[in-house]
C-alpha cells in the first residue's frame, strides 16, 4: 500500500510539472520579477543536486547553510538556469484512516535562523528543480540562485552527484 500511494505522489508531482512550466521561478514566494536583489553571502557547508535519468524532467538539491548574520533569514524561492522552476518542498508521513500516506507538498518558506543553519536533506526539506531545460551530467557544476524575503539573495554552485 504504500509503494501504491508513493507512486500515486510521483506521478501526481511529475503531472503538476508538465502542466506548470515555465510559471516563474519558485515556490509560493518566487522570483521577484521588479528591482534589484541585494547580495548576502552565506556560509555553504555541503550541497549537491540529485543526478536522474534523462528521461526525467525533475530533480532534487539538497545542502546546508549556514547564516553568519545577526538576524533570522526567510528563503521564498530559487532559481536555476537548468530548469523552468524551483520549489521548495518537503517530505511528509501521515497516518489517516489507518493508512500511512507519505509523499511531498509545497512550502511558502523556510527559515534560516540568525548565526544558524538550514539543512535540506533527503526525507525531510529540500528543493525541486522543475521542468530540465537538458539532462544533468554528474560531476557538472550549476549554479542556484535562493531568494529571501526583503528581495536579498544568495548565489551558490553546487555539483551533481549520483548518489
């Protein structure tokens, strides 16, 4: 049963993708499409991006960072040139009816506290790299582009990796 309602979430998240390329670059918060964004510099601890087939058209990143600043951070979207859109996601398991259901929904933000970390990890927070404008090679470096609330943003490379 739960294979069946993991399939059911891929294939429902690989259908949302088809439906909604090229609609921005984030999640709810996106890309700023007027003025500047102020740079900030980030501490990068670790981050890679999920190699897939090239049959599909998303993908997963994953990293941590952390803020040297002395004041909270609120991620509100991505960007990448390699793809149409980035979301940002997490992972959940529920128990409804007796049933486990576990699958991934969108969120609006996520919090990188002041002098602290965000981890984007495999089952848990991460983002999604929707619509691939072309395959991923392993090894490659691309960069991607965070977005924070007050229009600042972080620019980061990150290797992909089959893994």
């Amino acid at each position: 049963m739960r294979a069946i309602a993991m399939i059911f979430f891929l294939a429902l998240g690989l259908g949302w993708s088809q439906q909604h390329q090229g609609h921005g670059h984030g999640g709810h918060g996106g890309a700023p499409s007027q003025g500047p964004l102020t740079p900030i510099q980030l501490r990068l601890i670790e981050g890679w991006i999920r190699q897939v087939p090239s049959s599909l058209r998303d993908t997963t990143v994953y990293l941590t960072v952390q803020n040297p600043l002395g004041r909270d951070l609120r991620l509100v979207g991505a960007s990448s040139p390699v793809a149409e859109m980035v979301m940002l996601m997490e992972d959940y398991r529920e128990t409804r009816s007796g049933q486990t259901i576990q699958g991934m929904r969108e969120v609006k933000s996520f919090l990188l506290p002041k002098n602290g970390q965000l981890v984007l990890r495999p089952g848990g927070k991460h983002l999604m790299l929707m619509g691939l404008k072309r395959p991923l090679k392993e090894g490659e470096r691309l960069p991607i582009r965070l977005i924070f609330e007050g229009k600042q943003e972080a620019a980061l490379e990150l290797k992909v990796e089959r893994r």
